[in-house]
C-alpha cells in the first residue's frame, strides 16, 4: 500500500513537469514578460524604461534558463524558469500583479468555494442516481421514455441561462433568498441556497442521462435475470445488485473530481459573488494576470493528479477484487 | 447593376473546404451498401430525421452568412475601382431591411415606439414626454444599441457552427494519429502518447483555454499590421479559439481509439495482413481505420453540441470570440443585467436562448440518432 502510494506520487512528477514546461512554453516562450508588461503599463506608447522598470518591479528581469551573469548556483537558480516555475512545486505561488502573495490568497479563498461546491456535489450526485435508478425502475415504460427526453431538453441548455433564469426566477421574483453575497458560518447559509440548487439543477441533464446508460448496460447482464429468476424485489436488484455493480464506472468520474471542488465554479462563483477561488480565477483572466493563472493551472493539475490517485484507492475500497500492490 | 468583390475570410475557405470533405463522403457513402443501410437508419427514427431538417436549416444559414463580399464605392473615372472595407455577407444581404434599420435604443417586439419615453416638440410646439415612434418593425425587437435581435441571433449562427465544426477538423488528426499509434504499437510509443494526453487531461479544461487565449490576444495586440479588416482581424481570432479548443480537446476521442486499437491489433485480419508483410502504415490506414471508424463519427456529432454551448461560457470568462463577433455568448453577456431593468427587457435573452436551444438540442438529437445507428452494440 505504502509502496504504491510512493510509486503513484513518483509518476506525477513528470506529469506536473509537462504542465510546468506547456505554462512556462506559453507565457515566456510564445507571449513574453515584454508583451506581459505592455499590457500592464497599457497602450502602444510605453517606454523601453517602463518596460524594464516594470519587470523588474515583478522579478521578470531575468534569462529564460541560464542566467551567465550569475555566480555559481545562481547560474541555474537565477533564471525564469526556476523562479516562476519550478518554485510552484514547493507551493511557492509568488506575487500577483497587484503584489498580493498568491499563495496566501488561494489559502483565504479556497474555504468559499468550497463552502459552495461540496454541497452541490454531494448533493447533486444524489439527485442524479436517484434520477436515473427511477427512470430504469421504469425501463421500456412511457414513464422512461418521457424523463429521456425532458433530460435531453435540460442538457440542451446553456449553464448561463440555469443561473440567469434561476437568479431572476427564485432570488428576483419569488424572492426566496438573496440574489447574490457571501457571509461565513451559519448566517451565510440562505446565500448558499441559490448556488447549490442551480449548481445541482444545471448538471441533472448530462449526469443523469450517463447513470441512466450505465444502470441499463447492468440491467441486461445475466446476473439481473438470475435475480429475477429466483424472485428478488425488483427495489432490491436494483439498489444492491445494479448500483453496487455500477459503482466502479460513477467512481471513475466521480472521484476524480472530489479534489477539484477547492478550485469552485467559474461561472457560479461570479454571478453569485462568492469570494472563492473560481472568482479569482475569472478576475484574473480579466485583468490578464499571468502569474495567478499560471498558479491556478498548476494547482488545478496537482489536485487532479490527487484525484486519480483516490480513484485508485477508491476501486479497492468498493471492488474485494481489486488489489493495489 | 451592383458592382461586387467576392471576400473570402479564412474560416469560409476552411469551412468550404469542410463542407466538400462531407460531400466526398457522402459520394462514398452512398455507393456502399453498408453505409447507406446505417445512414438509412439514422433517419428512420422520426426525430432524427427531424433534427437533421433543424440542422440542414442552421447550416443553411451557416452557409449563407460565409459568402462575402465588398461592396464598391463611387470611384473617380480613370481609377482603380475602389471596395468599401465592409464585408458583408449574402445573409447580409437577404436581410438588409433588418441590418439597415437601427433604432436609437430598445424597441419591444412587434412595438411601433421606442421602450423609453423621450421630450418630443410636438407640430404645435408643446413639449411632450412620448415613445418616439420606430423606423421598422422588429419581429424580435431591438437591444440596447437598437440593433435588430433577430438578426444578430441569425448572424449568431455561424459562430456556433464554425467553432463546432472547426475544433473537430482540427482535433481529428491529433486523435486519430495518437490513438491509433498508442493502441497499434503499444510499448515506448503508447507510454510517451499516454504521457502527453495525461498531461494536457490534468490541466483544468476552461483555465488551460483561457490562458492560450490570453496569450494569443497579447500577439493579436501586438501585430496590428497582420489584419486589413476588423473583419479579419476577428476571424482569426475565431480561428485561433477553435485551433486552442482542438488542441486541447482531442484526448478524450485518443483514448477511446486506443483502446480499440489495442483489440483490434490481436485480431486475425490484422495477424494475417501482418504475416503478409503489409506495412505499419498500410494496415493502419487500411485495416484499422475503417474498423474504429463509427467511434470517430459518433464523437464529432456528439462534440459538437457541447462546443456550441463552451463557446458561451468562455465568452462570458472573457477568453471567447472577439466581442465584436455576434456570437450567442457575446448576446447572453450583453443581455444578462437586462432582466434587472424596469420595464424588463427579456427578448434580447429569450431570443439567444431559442435559437441555441433550438440548435443544441437538434444536435443532441442528431447525435443519439447517429449514436443509435452506428454503435454496434445498440443499447445505449
């Protein structure tokens, strides 16, 4: 067990390496810290001193990979690559444009959006097997045939309209919870109301129809028939046999995501104002800021990494079958 | 006589280029009996045949707005015949009454007046607080600008259909080369292509997007001399998200031909073509290709859909279509504060929603149908 975690651990090395050399190819190969600080000072009018004083304000003064100038180590360590980016690994995010530490923002930020993501994963995950276990407890009915196409009609929808509509709907009209804000602790909970029903909402589509797929292919194997042919509940084939049958293909996307949900939700970060990470992530694309984005693309991979590494386990845990060595 | 200059924009070059791919295709399906009898079952289930008369009639809409051209100017004799730097497009054309009659601001569907009242000097010269009266009608009504709503959500078409169709001819290559290469030669070859599509997987799709879109804006800032138009100048930009959207989007389709090449290499016809001495390459493109085929068909109908919705919400994060670019994004993002005015003004909105409902729905109907007729195993 020890062994394995070791060895998964030492694989994702090269893999956040990759992600590391694409960002820095990106940012400092096709774009450069020259291009970065015309942005920033504005316009077409911006003076070569400008320019240099401004990447020197943000410590981009340096060479791509070896610094000559350099005494020693320095020839290596005083270079782009090891300070904007190999840094990243000891979680060192550095300082965004504005000179706040990256780092400490992310720790502030993250409680947010999670605050807002666990219970609308959790939440919707439910909502989305129970859905589909209905619609198959009802197979070749016109029960089945009319919850197809309403979820179909559902994933049709643009995420956008979910929160227009439900903002203007619940928040404007009906008037159910606020529109929009954040408090921490239990007086923030009626602001939590509104993103997580519509976060759980917007997804009922796409996941439900998925389960739906899942649950038939298992309901036509030949273990299902055998249980129906030695008298079974139908409510018991399906919630012990098929639902304990499906579970390695839900943990496979499912799990995966579980770390993920400190990044937040882009879209229901910022309509909602939620003071989380998602939100920072947008306000950073707006304002062009390369060092958070470049931050939040290499937490986002690590988190990523951590989730396939718990799906793993997680096929041990449900399947006596599987065994990590 | 009107005197005009044929434009053609890149993206009409690559997408008339698309659109003759899919009529080779159809030439070759058609003289295959196989194909036809899966393609006839496509269009047997009622609504899948129609989703496709849905489809046929965006892409038509799709079309008509990709022909383009300038028209000329009043030029002195004896010169060179000088082109406005306007292009426009055969939609243009056919809708000209809707482009042309802008309205100072808001107007309601079917309304004669303006959504606002204004002073008016009346013929007696009282002064009068009314609704100016309009200059057309406007089936949809106007937005914030005046613009006509049911010309912008038209215009709105063909960048659903460009971003989802291009991004498929862009990713396509990618996916097939690698999937089939890591699944037929497994070892070193699999390991490194696994290496990649892991790597790009691992970086959160909407940032991974967003940061090469930034990237590319800071170029596009930077070489202003590349364009002669606005016109171009957003195409490329259009161009440029759907080459970002394919690069990074085609793992998913990789992996699932990989995992077909890897059956179907330990088959007979493949063993027999291989004691024959048939090359790598000859196998694969002959042998392989065709048999993992009906995946590839049905994940580029079933990509397409989700496209089409991405392309709204990367436009709203800021990392979308030039905002200049009627798109359905770019609609919702200028329409979203207007159900908080009094009166409210919903058909900016109401309209986006119709037209990308209607369109991503057919898609994913098109998609199930296509799904039902050519995934072997049925069911699903």
């Amino acid at each position: 067990m020890i062994a394995y975690l070791t060895r998964r651990l030492l694989y994702a090395l090269p893999i956040l390496l990759g992600v590391n050399l694409l960002t820095f190819a990106l940012f400092f190969g096709i774009s450069s810290p020259d291009d970065m600080a015309r942005i920033h000072l504005g316009g077409k009018r911006v003076t070569a001193e400008a320019v240099e004083r401004w990447k020197v304000q943000h410590g981009y003064d340096l060479p791509n990979f070896y610094n000559a100038a350099g005494e020693g180590t320095d020839k290596v360590t005083q270079t782009l690559f090891v300070q904007k980016s190999l840094k990243l690994f000891a979680l060192d995010f550095g300082a965004a444009d504005d000179g706040r530490d990256i780092g400490r923002e992310i720790g502030k930020r993250m409680w947010p959006s999670l605050v807002v993501a666990l219970p609308t994963f959790f939440l919707g995950l439910a909502a989305y097997l129970a859905t589909a276990l209905f619609l198959v407890f009802f197979r070749n009915t016109a029960i089945d045939t009319v919850g197809v196409i309403l979820l179909v009609a559902l994933m049709s929808i643009s995420g956008l309209f979910y929160v227009i509509g439900g903002q203007v709907l619940l928040a404007k009209w009906w008037q159910w919870a606020p529109i929009s804000g954040y408090a921490p602790g239990f007086s923030g909970l009626q602001f939590l109301l509104l993103p997580v029903l519509i976060g759980v909402v917007s997804g009922i589509g796409d996941s439900s129809r998925f389960y739906r797929a899942l649950f038939l292919e298992e309901a036509g194997r030949d273990y299902v028939r055998t249980a129906h042919a030695k008298g079974l509940s139908p409510f018991r084939i399906l919630f012990r046999h098929i639902l304990g049958n499906a579970a390695i293909p839900i943990l496979t996307g499912v799990v995966v995501v579980i770390p993920r949900l400190f990044l937040g939700s882009l879209i229901l970060e910022s309509f909602f104002g939620i003071p989380g990470l998602g939100s920072y992530t947008i306000d950073a694309i707006q304002a062009q800021d390369f060092a958070i984005v470049r931050a939040m693309v290499f937490l986002g991979s690590l988190l990523y990494i951590i989730g396939l590494i718990l799906t793993d386990l997680s096929y041990a845990w449900v399947d006596p079958r599987v065994r990590l060595q | 006589m009107i005197n005009i200059q044929p434009t053609v924009l890149i993206s009409d070059a690559v997408l008339f280029l698309l659109l003759a791919a899919v009529g080779v295709y159809i030439w070759r399906a058609r003289r295959s009996e196989n194909a036809r009898a899966t393609w006839r079952g496509v269009f047997a289930s009622g609504t899948g045949r129609w989703a496709a008369w849905v489809m046929a009639f965006f892409v038509s809409i799709g079309v008509l707005d990709s022909l383009h051209f300038r028209v000329a100017v009043e030029t002195p004799a004896g010169q060179a015949q000088q082109y406005s730097g306007e292009v426009l497009s055969v939609l243009d054309a056919i809708l000209t009454p809707l482009r042309t009659a802008s309205e100072k601001t808001y107007s309601a569907p079917f309304a004669t007046t303006l959504l606002v009242k204004e002073s008016v000097t009346l013929a007696d010269g009282s002064v009068a607080r009314l609704a100016p009266a309009i200059t057309h009608i406007h089936p949809l009504g106007t937005d914030k600008v005046g613009q006509d709503v049911l010309y912008l959500a038209l215009k709105s078409v063909r960048t659903g259909l460009l971003i989802g169709t291009l991004t498929t001819l862009v990713m396509l290559p990618f996916a097939c080369a690698l999937g089939l290469a890591a699944g037929y030669f497994g070892g070193w070859v699999d390991d490194a292509i696994q290496y990649l599509y892991t790597t790009l997987n691992s970086i959160p799709g909407v940032l991974l997007i967003a940061a090469a879109v930034l990237v590319v804006d800071v170029q596009i800032d930077a070489h202003a001399e590349w364009f002669n138009s606005a016109a171009a100048r957003a195409d490329l930009r259009l161009l440029a998200l759907c080459a970002i959207l394919g690069l990074t989007g085609w793992t998913g389709l990789a992996r699932l031909l990989r995992a077909e090449t890897l059956k179907l290499r330990e088959l007979d016809y493949i063993q027999a073509a291989r004691a024959f001495g048939v090359s790598h390459g000859w196998i694969l493109v002959r042998h392989v290709l065709p048999n993992v085929a009906h995946l590839i068909i049905i994940s580029v109908v079933l990509d397409f859909s989700g496209l089409v919705l991405a392309e709204a919400v990367l436009s709203y994060v800021g990392a979308g279509v030039d905002p200049a670019t009627p798109s359905f994004g770019n609609m919702i993002n200028a329409a979203r504060l207007e159900l908080a005015r009094e009166p409210v003004v919903w058909w900016p909105l109401a309209t986006a929603f119709a037209f990308l409902f209607a369109l991503v729905l057919a898609a994913n109907l098109f998609a199930d149908a296509v799904r039902a007729a050519f995934d072997p195993r049925g069911a699903r």
